[in-house]
C-alpha cells in the first residue's frame, strides 16, 4: 500500500532542501526504502534524504502538512520496521553522519544518522571507546535513545549513563538540547525513551579509555552439555568482574574460517565475551573455559574493533529477521530448563538464541534516573529467528514466538517486534506505572500530536 503524492505537491519540498526527495517511482526508490531487517518491505509515500538540520526541518512541516505519517531513519537497524512504513514520509537522515572525537575532553560528538562503526573506529584511534551496539552497523541514536546495551555495558553503564547531550528537532520544529542543565525533563525521556520526542541530530557522549586490544572470542561446546554449561555460566556471572562482559548464545556453528570444518553449522552452546583488563577476565574464566572440552575456543587478546565486528558478517543488510526477548532476574533452574527443551527446535541456519548478562555498572545506576527499564535485570534473553526465503518464514516466527512463551513466566516481556494487536502498547511490558505516567507528561509538553508515533511509542496524557 501507498499514497500517492503529486509532483506537483511535492516539488516545493525538493526545492526547499539541499538533500533528495524520492517518490515511488524513481530509480533510486526501492534502494532508498530498504532498512537492515529484510522482512521489511514497505512503500513509504516519500523519501526526505536530509543533509542539514534545515532540510528536517522542512520534510517535517511538509510531511504534517499533508497528513503523512512521519517515519524516522537514522541507521536503519528498527527490527520492527518503523523507520519504512507504507504511505508515510521516510525521513532519512543517514547522510547526516558526522563523528567529531576531542581525546583531550575524551567526547565524542555524533550526528544522528551515524553507526556505530564510525564512532567506534574514530574512539579507538585515541585508545577511547564508548557502549555501543553488538553489531557495528546498528544506529547510535536508534540505540541510544533506547538504553543502549552492548559489550561495554558492565564496565561503563548503558550508552546512556555516559550521554552529556542531544540536539533534537521537535514536531512543531523548534531544535531544542537536552542534557543535565537543559530542557532536563525531556533529557530524562530521551534516555530510554526512543524515538517518541523528536528527531536526534547530535548526541555528545563521554568516552573512557578502553583497549585498543581487549580479551574477546568465542568458546563453542556440543549442545549436550547445555544444562550443565548454563549452571557454570549462572556461577560464572555471579562473581563476575566489571571487567567482563559475556553473552552466552545457542546457534549453529557458523561458516567462518576460525571455525574446524568438522563443526561448522552443527548446533551447540557458546560463550562470547569481552575483557577489558585481560588478566582479570582470564582469571575469571579459566575453570568455564576448561569445562568439556569445548569443540574450539578463540578466545584470546584481540583488537576492541574486532570484537565490535565480530557479529556483523552474520547479521548483514538484508537479513530476514524477527526477535523475541525478556529480561530475567536469575538463570534459574527453570529457565535453563525451558531454554535447553527449546534450543533443540531451532531452524537449520542462521536463527540464534541468546542470554545477555547485564548488572555491573547498568545495576548501580538508580532506575529512575533515566526512562530505561531494566536495569534490576541479571540477563535479557533474545530469541532470534533468521530465514532465508518465503518458505522459512512461518515456522521460524513460530519457533521465537513459542520460545519466548515459554519463558514468559519467569520474567518481564519485550515488544521487540510487536504481533498483531500489540502494535498500541509500551514496549518495555515492565515499565513502572509512575515512570510510564511521567514519560506521557513529558510526551504531552513536546509532542502532544503525537506526530512521532512509529516506534515503540508512548502516547501524550
């Protein structure tokens, strides 16, 4: 489904900007409207491809001039599609990805439509380095409005516990900045809020030194050692270090050279991890690792942007993706044995099941510091389905959906891609009553329209 606009309706926006606008159509189209998750394929009624702040400025008064909805891509990286939606203006924003890092100040000053691989690789240069995402494709400002959890999350808190500010167009166009002395309301919001308040164009992080080498890889066991693996694991990460950060994660081997081709896509538990001071993540370490054998193990010293890129080959553009995901407060006995009753279900390929450690330094953060939810959390669970064409699709959304069932009695459901009927409700099914009232009051005062609603949206009071 698409609205047709007219050239002649929307030939005064394309003169009023110094960006593109592309309307079906054009050849340029179909390559314009794709985001990162390949299940997505929408037709947005026009595309804004913005190059200044003035040019947002404008795609967003059009777009609220003729009734579009206002569909906001930055990275690209929303699993649930709502940066491409049909019949919306898609504002894109991805060109306006400019990093400025001052190693003096140890800041990092990005513009909205950067990733995180731009941040991360201008950071490292200066041995600095900030959260960011687990994949290095994944948009800094989709992330970061969000929480932000990644690898660093243990050792320096969510991305945004070291957030200083955000510049953000608002609906009615005003570009406002947020921080701790500024518009301080909505820079609550903005820190676990998404999308729900306007368009970011600049965010200013604090970096701290990290690396440039690290202790990363992965350690791989057969998957019938899973529920033994998964108790090692819950006494590994409760005298876990700040310094180490872990996921452990249920796939199929992948094809990749530092895999024995003996091994290669047979299913199996792994290990993956990340250590800023490698003396001490070996330490903590070294009796898991010696568990088994494991079928290989590359852990070892790396460089940080290698661990950053070290699951980007198996989440490239296009992948045809959907996720489940809760966070959970133990890795009870019950939960490892919910979660090794359903690994043995998972679809030939690519789909993968994970649980993320969290605590460390995001546990110390007081939770209504920030509108992100759950910080009490020990892990967060992801179940990831990954098909290759039409005919996979059916059985590996039911294989997400059906895990994620079966783990909803032990924690706190995520709406990461809402199903039918969900679309209207808070994403994070754990937010306090008082914290989701307070973001609706900051909602009212800075979008009481509501125009900023394709996301994992907050409705005003």
């Amino acid at each position: 489904m698409s609205t047709q606009i007219s050239e002649s309706t929307w030939n005064g926006l394309r003169q009023s900007m110094s960006g593109d606008v592309i309307a079906p159509g054009h050849s340029a189209y179909d390559e314009a409207r794709k985001i990162w998750n390949g299940d997505v394929d929408r037709r947005p009624a026009l595309i804004a491809r913005c190059k200044t702040v003035e040019d947002v400025r404008a795609a967003l008064a059009f777009g609220r001039a003729q009734g579009l909805p206002i569909a906001v891509k930055a990275g690209g990286h929303s699993l649930p599609g709502h940066s491409c939606t049909d019949g919306s203006l898609m504002i894109d924003i991805r060109a306006m990805n400019g990093v400025t890092v001052d190693p003096a100040a140890r800041r990092a000053t990005v513009q909205g439509g950067a990733i995180w691989s731009e941040v991360d690789g201008p950071a490292q240069a200066h041995g600095l380095a900030v959260t960011g995402g687990h994949v290095s494709h994944t948009g800094v400002a989709g992330l970061t409005l969000g929480g932000g959890i990644g690898h660093l999350m243990r050792k320096l808190g969510l991305t945004v516990d070291n957030l200083e500010s955000v510049k953000l167009v608002t609906a009615d166009g005003r570009m406002l900045e947020a921080s701790a002395t500024e518009n301080q309301d909505l820079f609550w919001a903005l820190r676990g809020g998404c999308g729900n308040f306007g368009i970011a164009l600049e965010l200013v992080l604090r970096l701290t030194p990290i690396g440039p080498v690290v202790l990363g890889g992965l350690a791989f066991w057969a998957p019938e050692h899973g529920p033994e693996l998964m108790r090692r694991y819950r006494e590994l990460c409760a005298n876990c270090p700040d310094d180490l950060n872990t996921l452990f994660v249920h796939l199929h081997a992948p094809p990749f050279d530092f895999v024995p081709k003996d091994v290669q896509m047979k299913p199996g538990y792994g290990l993956a991890v990340l250590g800023t001071d490698i003396a001490v993540a070996e330490k903590h370490l070294k009796s898991f690792r010696a568990f088994g054998p494991p079928l290989f193990d590359i852990i070892g010293p790396m460089p940080y942007l290698a661990m950053q890129g070290m699951f980007d080959p198996a989440l490239p553009h296009g992948t045809r993706c959907y996720i489940k995901s809760h966070y959970i407060d133990e890795l009870s006995d019950d939960v490892i044995r919910a979660i090794h009753e359903n690994t043995p279900k998972t679809p030939p390929g690519r789909s993968q099941s994970f649980l993320i450690q969290m605590g460390g330094a995001v546990s110390r953060v007081p939770d209504n510091a920030t509108a992100f939810a759950g910080r009490g959390a020990a892990f967060q669970t992801m179940f990831v389905g990954i098909w290759e064409d039409d005919a996979g699709r059916a059985p590996t959304v039911q294989w997400a959906r059906d895990f994620s069932k079966s783990i909803e009695p032990f924690g706190h459901r995520l709406l990461r891609q809402p199903d039918r009927g969900d679309e209207g409700r808070r994403a994070r099914a754990d937010l306090r009553p008082e914290k989701f009232a307070k973001l609706r009051a900051i909602k009212s005062r800075y979008d009481p329209e509501n125009v900023f609603r394709l996301n994992q949206n907050i409705p005003p009071a």
